[in-house]
C-alpha cells in the first residue's frame, strides 16, 4: 500500500488575518490570546527584556461538530517571497528565533466540539537576544490528514496566533528599495491597443522593527503618454526585520515611449528608502519619423550644396 506524504502547509497569516490586529481563525478552529483583564486581543503583543521568561495563555476554539486534536508549537515567522505576506516555519524546520525561544504549556490538545481550552505558553527570551521585534506564532495544527486536490499528498491545515515579541534596546528602523526593472509594453502604433508596463523591485527592512511601507513610482525624464507617478498596491502590511520580498506590479496606462529613469519611494512613518532604474522606449513609428526627419534634412543639405555648387560654377 502507498504511504502518503504528509506536507504540512506554510501558515500564510495574512490569509487568515489580512491585518495585524485580525483574529487567527479559518471557520473551524482559532487561536488566540486569553482576553486581558481590559481589552481583547487578537495578537500577543509583549514587551521584554533579555535573559527574561514570560508567561500568557492562549484559546484554542473548536466550532465544528466533531472533536478536533490539535499539534501546538511555537513558530518563527518571515514575510514569503511570493508576495510578502505572512508565513510561519513547519512544525518539522527549524526555529531560529521566537519559535525556539516559546513552548505551549502542552504539545498535544484535544478540544470537544463546540469548546474551547485554554493553554499556557512560555517564552524564553535569551541573554544575547538583539533589540527590535521578534515576530512568530502560536500554530494549532490539526492532527487528520486531509487529501489534497488532483494528488497523493496528504496535508495537515494550521491556524497561527501572531506573537510580536519587542526586546527591549535602540529601535533602528530601517528601508531600501533595491534593483528596480521597470518594463515597458506598448502597441507598435501610439495611442492603440493595450499599454501595460511592469515595475518590479526588492524591498528591504534593513532595520531591527517591524514596518508598515506605502510605496510609489515616479518617471522622470522625457516621457510619452500616461501619467508619470502613481501609487503601488501590491505592498505587504507587515515587512519584518531583516526580511527582503521582490515585488512585481503592473502598470495600466502607464508612459508608452520615453527615456530617462523610475524611482521606486517606500516609506513608513520617518522611514524612507529609494531605488532607481532606467527606461528607453521607443516606439517603431517615432523612430521611423525621426528617419525620414534625417533623411529629409539629408537631402535639404544636399541640395543646399548642389544649388551652391551651380552656382559657383556659372559665376
């Protein structure tokens, strides 16, 4: 009998929780922080110091009929080079960071139907632990092994509690926009058809906290058609330390012809970083009238000469 591969799914966070402040929950189960004596929490968000233990409590909420076993650990978390959102380390990588530093009270939890557990969790900050924000989560994996689509692998489904962890020291943000590419694709005939460009970049938290980028283009230079800024959408929320995600938009309407340069601007609070890229275009139609420009001129001049020419010779 074929034994089935079991790959357990890189949590995507912001999938489940498109903002920071959402609740870790995918219509089955969810995990949380305990409720605080004050407000409810949808993230552990703890200040610490190094060499120190700390301690909270997490819910684990089962809402089906049935009931559910549930794996805990402690993961860190990276932004994806996908498209930069969220995702947590598997339960079988390594932990680096605050998914080695934290362990759940248990391992194993089984929550009836309809019920809900509270667990312990413990974090360990160590003595040499860098200042700045240590982010990573709390994942409930479920036990069964559900069949994927259209394979024989079998897949185990996880929920994640983000935990921003900030070690108390400097804060030093930081941001860099790296290796701009800006591709231009236009009709061959101006002001026809489709015009579409693309503007890919790295963008990188060169700093030790968390930030929130917005980002924008600009053209600068000379340039034909379309309007030479616009604001870049497919940013991530969240761009942890030290985490670089490549990022790739395309451009409607963009500037169809040109030459000069793209400035790519990310910016959260303070924080700023800019990169550069160059752009040439030229469509098949202006280059075909600057030739017959040239060739026009050409032939001006030579008849300019023909005519002196003639007339030096009669005189």
């Amino acid at each position: 009998m074929r034994t089935a591969f079991v790959a357990l799914l890189l949590l995507l966070l912001t999938t489940l929780s498109p903002t920071p402040a959402g609740a870790a929950d995918n219509g089955e189960w969810s995990v949380r922080p305990a409720d605080s004596t004050i407000t409810p929490r949808a993230a552990f968000e703890l200040p610490a110091q190094p060499g120190t233990t700390i301690t909270d409590r997490a819910v684990v909420t089962n809402t089906t009929a049935e009931e559910l076993t549930f794996r805990l650990y402690v993961a860190d978390a990276h932004n994806t080079e996908r498209d930069g959102g969220l995702a947590v380390r598997g339960i079988e990588e390594t932990q680096r960071d605050v998914g080695a530093w934290g362990k759940p009270e248990l391992d194993t939890v089984t929550v009836p139907a309809r019920s809900a557990v509270t667990v312990g969790l413990t974090l360990s900050v160590p003595r040499g632990a860098s200042p700045g924000d240590h982010v990573g989560a709390l994942v409930a994996v479920d036990t069964r092994v559900q069949p994927a689509d259209g394979s024989h692998l079998g897949v185990q489904r996880g929920v994640g509690a983000r935990i921003y962890l900030r070690v108390e020291g400097p804060q030093q943000p930081g941001l860099a926009v790296e290796d701009v590419r800006f591709t231009v694709r236009s009709p061959q005939m101006p002001w026809t058809g489709t015009r579409e460009s693309t503007v890919a970049y790295t963008l990188h938290n060169t700093g030790n906290v968390k930030l929130a980028p917005g980002v924008s283009l600009r053209v600068g230079g000379v340039v034909v058609g379309g309007p030479g800024e616009r604001r870049l959408a497919n940013v991530p929320p969240e761009l942890l330390p030290g985490q670089k995600v490549r990022l790739t938009e395309t451009w409607a309407g963009a500037p169809f012809a040109g030459w000069g340069q793209v400035t790519v601007t990310a910016s959260a609070g303070d924080v700023r970083g800019s990169g550069t890229g160059g752009i040439l275009k030229v469509p098949w139609l202006f280059t075909a009238c600057l030739a017959l420009l040239a060739a026009w001129l050409l032939l001006r001049r030579r008849r300019r000469i023909a005519r002196t020419t003639g007339a030096n010779a009669r005189g």
